[in-house]
C-alpha cells in the first residue's frame, strides 16, 4: 500500500493555514480596490515560446515542462532521442509549461488582449507560480505571487500611489516597516561619472556592506572588483551618504551634477518625496543607494519594504519598467508594479502573533447532538440561526459529550449550544462559552442578539 | 516577432470576468463557512503515484504529466526509447503531474494528515484542475472546482446540510433550480429484483426516456439491451413510477419488499424527506431514478441540480461514498460531499442577466485630472476619500478631459469628481453622477456621505 506525499518543494494547507493566508490575500486584495486595480487570472500552463527565453538561461532551467499528450514522439527521430539531451528533447516533447512567474504572463495578456484593455491599466493578480528549484527552508517549487501593476501610464503618480499601497497593506496588518526607494537612473548616472558602467552591482554591493566591515574594507573590495583609484576616489561622497533623504538627495545633485540621467533620477525622487511627504505615511519611507534589485529590468525607481521587527529578508519589492510588452512585439508600454512576498508576510505575521482572532474563527457556534429527537428538534432551529447569518454547526451525531466538546476546542469554536429534554421542554437554549465556561439559558432571539 | 497565445483549453479571466468569477466563489464560500466547513488547499502538482489508476485507463490518459526537471533520461535504457511508448516513457520519465480533480487529492490530504484532523471533517475547496482532454465549448482543460465535503461520519444528518447548502446558494444567486435526488442502494434494488445487477445503467437510461419516446419505446429498448420479458414486466411500475416523492416512496416500498438493499436505500431517503420538509427549502426536491451519476462510486445519496430557467446540463452534483481513501491504506472513511459547478452557474447567471451590480463594480469614484498643481492638491484629499472606504482612482495624468472620461465609462465608474481652479479656491468637489449626468458641488464631507 502506497504512502501517500506530496512533491518535494510543495505544500497543503491546512484550514488554519488558509484562514491565515486568506486574511493576507483579502487585505492585499482589499487595498488593490481601493485604488481601483482590478484583477485578472491567467492559465496555469502557457506555451513554452512563451515563456523561454525571459529568465536567462537558468530561469529556461528552472520551468517545469508539461508532456505533450498524446504521442509526445511525433516530430522526434530516433537519433535525436538516443542523444538523450533533456533541453534538446523539451523543446520538442513539450508545448506548454507551468508559469514561473506573473510578469511574463501579464505581459503577454496585455499584447493578446490590447484592444480590449483601457489603459492605463491598473491590474492585480494573485496566483501561484511553479519553479523547479533546489527546494529549501523558506524556497517552494509552488508559491504565490500578488502582484499589482500599472501599464501604459508614465507619470510618476502611480509610483506613489504605489507606495501608499504597501503602506495601507502593512498598515492593515500592523506590521512596522521600511520601504526603501533607489532609481535605476540615480546608479547609471553614478556608473557614468565613474566611467564603470558594468560596475553598478559590484558597487551596490560594496557599499551596503560599510556598517559591517568599514570603509577600508568596502575600498578594498571595490579595488579587488577592479575600480580604477580615480572612481574609488570619486565614489567616497556616494559610500558616505548619510542624513535624511533630502539631506541625501542634496549630495547627490553635486555629484551628479554633470550627468543627466543621474539628474533625472533625482527629479524622480524628488516628485515622489514632495508627494508623499503630504500624505501622513504610516512606514518609514528610506533613499537606499544600495538597493539594485532588477537592475536588467527596471529602469526608474526600485522599491523594497523591510520588516521592522523581524529578521527577514525584503517581503515586497518592485519598480518601473519601460517595455514590458516589447519581446511580443508592442513597443513603448512603459509600466510600473509591486509584488507582495506572501510566504514572508505568512512568517512575519505568526512570528508577531499579528492575525486578528476573527479572522482565524471559523464556526462560531455548535450544537451538541443528543440523538434523533433532539436532532429533528434541532435542524429548524438552526437554520433559524445560519438565517441570522451566524456561523454554526450541528454535530452529526449524538457521540459521547466529551467527543462533541473536543471537537468544539480543536476547531475552536468559542460557543457550544446544548440543547437536551429540558431544554426542549422550556423552549429554551444552553448556551455555554467555551473560554470563560460560562453558561446561559437563552431563548433563540437571545442566542442570536449574542453575536 | 511571435503572436503571442495561449494552450487550447485555456483561458485568460478579463476584470470583468474575474468579478464575476469571484462572485460566484465569495457566495459559495460564505454559504460553506455558515455550516462550518473549512478550507484547504492542496498542490497543483501531485505523485503521479497517487494519481494513476484512480481515474481509469481513459483518465489516465487524461493527466497531465510534467517532465522531470534535471535529466529526465536517468533511468530510461536506449532500448526502451526507441520503442517510442508514450505510456511507458511518462513512467518513467515523469514524476510528478496535474490534478485531475479535487477528490483524490482530498483523499491523500486526509490519509496524510489524519492524525492532525479531527472528525467529522468538514472540508471545502475551490482550486483549478486540469484534463487533456479534446477542448471543445464549454469544456476546458483547465477549469475550477468547488467541492465540499465531510468526510468521517455516517450520519444522514450531513446529506441534509449539504441538500440546505445548495438550496442556500442558489437561492442568493436567485438561480430557480429543482436538486434531484436518488439512492443508489435502491438502484441496487432494482436491479436485485430484476436479477440485472450489470443492467443499472441501462436501465436508468431508458427510463430517462419515458417523456420522449414513451412506454412502448422504452420497453423495445430494454428488450434490446437484454433484459429478460420477466424483468421488464416487474420493471413497469418503477417506469411508471410518478407523483410526488411520497407516492415514489410508497409505490418503491412495494416493488422493493423482499430486497433489504433497496428497503435501506428508501429508510435513507425518507429520513433525508422528513428532515427537509421541516426545513423551507425554497427549492424543489425531486425522487428521480434517472439519476446515475458516479455509480460505480456512490454507494448512498446521489445528487444533482438542475436549472429551472435554462437549458443546461446539471450545474452541481455529489453524493455518498463509503472508501474514500481505501486506496491509500486507510479503510473505512465514509463521506458525502458535492461539487458546484463554476463555468456553468458562471453561463446560468449571464444568460438571466442575475449579477449584482455592486458585486460587478470596481472603482467608485474617478478624480480628474487637470494637471501637476491640481494634482498634487488633490492627493490627499483622494487619501481622505479613501480612508473613508470609497474605492477611488485619481487619473494618473493630465490626459484630455474626453480620454478620462471615457476611462471612467469603460471602467463603469458611477462617480467623476471634477476639480479645477475654482473648485480647489472654494474648497468645494464637483461630482458628476455618470448614470443621470446630474452634478452636485460638495464638500469633502458631503462626498464621502455620499457613498
């Protein structure tokens, strides 16, 4: 007999575990609402010319690759299948593969359906995506993405509206946090007056290491990585920058000075501080130099929120884009998206006990079963009270008490009805809360008004 | 450049569509927590251990298999490839593959996880599944399931919670529907008396026929199929069986007296009766022989529902298994469970037209927008406005009046808020109602009343 388990890298839910996650997607999905993104879904599978070719090689890796149906054989000679070659064999015995992420499938969606969409178009999706990596603590070969986007809008509104999204969100889940902002053109334009354009992650990374090991040390690396004395040299100001993000952005405009996509990121920055700073942020919002995410993507600002209380990596990221749409063949559909790390925002939200308790109360009431004549007495009454809109079980069998009451703690379920021949008799209902162990007769008008 | 498409079978969900989708899930979802079952999520990706041969050799082919990532020819000699057996090769070169429905994996999640579950369970789930089959209308190869179930008890109680249940979403889709129910123990019956035990089917079949072919037909049929002269001749009253569920029930408890299967499946059915006509159900509750889905499964209740107002297949169904997870090693789970059915309930509510307004509307309110000065002055009261609760959008550029406009109609913004010079001196919001063209100047306050 067979021992059932799942794939490696995969996971069920429990009922717990999805009251928790619902919570996350309802108040992510709540806030997208509120700033008028409206949803869409995409297919699980996609075909793989959709997908290839759009995570570098490792990504192409990475995909899991669905088998034809049918005769996966048809287009493959015997010589090519004794080569044994996987990639070789793939690119002929599978069309469709499972997405990787919501970006590529979201870009195509808008390409296929551009006649149909009103841009700008302000979209959230929020579904799983499949990736065959090494599974390990935290990583999953099935997760879910919440992504949100604007398309084919270039004002820098929508950064701040995004900004004021992930504050909502965090916010709603009383969770302290940074959102840290760059802008791609601010690191070109530092890569340009360095002449070190290829340099930009070696130096990001160089210097969010200054706290840990010092300047001299952050020197040396960036020697070692092969800046020339000059540009180390020109680099000390960018190392060094301190003070608030105006005091930061004031640095920053005599070093750039004399590039201008440099001082294009500033003028970036600066619409997005001016707006922000009138609208009562709950989060700390921080200029972080040092934060390249998506450096061969995103091409204004770059946007990542750290937890505050807990130590974690970034649980939302994001930025702008300028051709989301090109490799399918529309031009010139500049965008700009956030993506909230679900898994993360699960782990930061146990660690801090922050789920509210009715969000994870499932039934609130049941009813101890006594046996058939009870039951028959029951079933009107309850509906009564589901009509009232309250959560309740009958249990389905006159089982022992102690059994019925077990179940009612493990699903804790915090009020129990019992209901027995004298209850019957006075028309009345034993109401028992099951933390204070208190105990009320109630009639169903009084059971009702209790909720 | 590549057209960009997605696999046949599939589909992309538009806003539109999502809202509506997500209509439809909500309502099912809130009547299933009333009656105290939980959510659970499996994987998209299952063992292809545990999905094989659970489905027959046909469903079997069905299944959509994922090639191992890595080297998928580790453990396939030359010899076995060039015999180019699609069959033989997926066993060995797949590991892992697409649910095909939500029962199997329910049944493993409940093997799984027994020791962590307390019974009775109450489950439900609403996740996507996946068939090769041949795409044709109205049937996808990627299509959500909504299936609810409870697994760990006998008792008839949960037949008529389940029956409740889907009166009860149906009723606030406002879909007019007759839930059919039969027995299979008294189609064991039957065919007991008739000594045509392998015969159920067709016989179900051609009694299905009374209304359109006629007694006579229907007798021809049956003698086609191989049923004795004496068969068909105790088998009239069960073809002739009319009236209301009670005179079925009265006429079966003759033809079925000496078979205790069939005398159980009618005590099933009368208790199921007696409970319900207690109960208001606002839909009808039809005794239908004809019914004879998943007979090689159900053991018990059979159900399924129709719709009264349009010609569509059943549009939810389930019923009463005894060996749910028998396969996996554990004996002995009984359960009942049903299935709404997503894509068609999704048809039935198009055609009558029946979506709520407010469940298919996004945005509320659209600001206008005049331009930087006037944008920057309306952030935060658009902020305001939001905090409120008010779902609402500040167009993110100075586009042309007529261009925002037509935004806010493609979207079905009911509200337009115009804010210039004049308004912004007055301190005063023009609202423009985009159904009766009315305009209203108001105040912050005075908005937010509004909704």
């Amino acid at each position: 007999m067979q021992k059932p388990s799942i794939p490696k890298g995969t996971r069920d839910f429990s009922p717990e575990e999805m009251a928790k996650r619902n919570y996350i997607f309802n108040t992510i999905r709540d806030v997208y609402h509120l700033y008028g993104f409206q949803q869409i879904e995409t297919p699980a599978m996609e075909n793989l010319s959709t997908l290839m070719g759009k995570y570098g090689e490792e990504g192409d890796k990475l995909l899991f690759k669905i088998l034809n149906s049918g005769d996966c054989f048809s287009s493959i000679s015997c010589e090519e299948l004794l080569e044994k070659n996987p990639v070789k064999f793939a690119a002929k015995a599978c069309e469709k593969g499972l997405r990787y992420d919501l970006t590529v499938p979201f870009a195509r969606f808008v390409v296929q359906h551009r006649n149909e969409i009103s841009f700008p178009f302000k979209r959230y999706q929020i579904q799983p995506v499949w990736r065959a990596d090494r599974p390990q603590k935290g990583r999953y070969r099935e997760f879910y993405q919440c992504d949100g986007d604007v398309v084919g809008s270039d004002s820098l509104i929508n950064e701040v509206e995004l900004i004021q999204i992930m504050d909502e969100v965090f916010h709603r889940f009383g969770i302290r946090v940074c959102i840290k902002m760059n802008n791609r053109k601010i690191l070109s334009g530092i890569a340009e007056i360095l002449g070190a354009a290829d340099k930009i992650v070696d130096i990001t990374v160089a210097i969010d290491k200054l706290d840990k090991i010092g300047l001299e040390k952050v020197n040396e690396e960036l020697r070692e990585k092969g800046l020339s004395e000059e540009a180390i040299s020109k680099l000390q100001p960018v190392i060094m920058l301190s003070g608030t993000n105006r005091e930061k952005i004031a640095s920053l405009k005599e070093i750039l000075a004399t590039s201008e996509t440099g001082m294009k990121g500033i003028a970036e920055m600066e619409f997005i501080l001016d707006r922000i700073e009138k609208l009562a942020l709950r989060a700390e919002l921080e200029l972080d130099l040092t934060l390249a995410r998506g450096l061969n993507y995103y091409t204004g600002a770059i946007f990542e929120v750290k937890a505050l209380d807990v130590q974690i990596g970034s649980i939302t990221g994001g930025g702008r884009y300028d051709n989301l749409t090109g490799v399918f063949g529309m031009e010139g559909v500049s965008g700009v998206g956030i993506s909230f790390g679900a898994d993360r925002i699960f782990d930061v939200l146990n660690q801090l006990d922050l789920y509210p308790k009715d969000a994870l109360q499932t039934t609130q009431l049941l009813f101890v079963n006594f046996g058939e004549k009870e039951e028959a007495y029951l079933l009107p009454l309850v509906a009564q009270v589901r009509a009232a809109g309250i959560r309740t079980e009958l249990y389905p069998e006159s089982a022992k008490m102690k059994k019925q009451m077990s179940y009612a703690d493990t699903k804790k379920i915090p009020y129990v009805a019992i209901v027995g021949e004298t209850e019957m008799t006075e028309g009345k209902i034993n109401v028992k809360n099951m933390i204070t162990g208190e105990q009320q007769l109630l009639t169903v008008d009084e059971l009702i008004a209790l909720f």
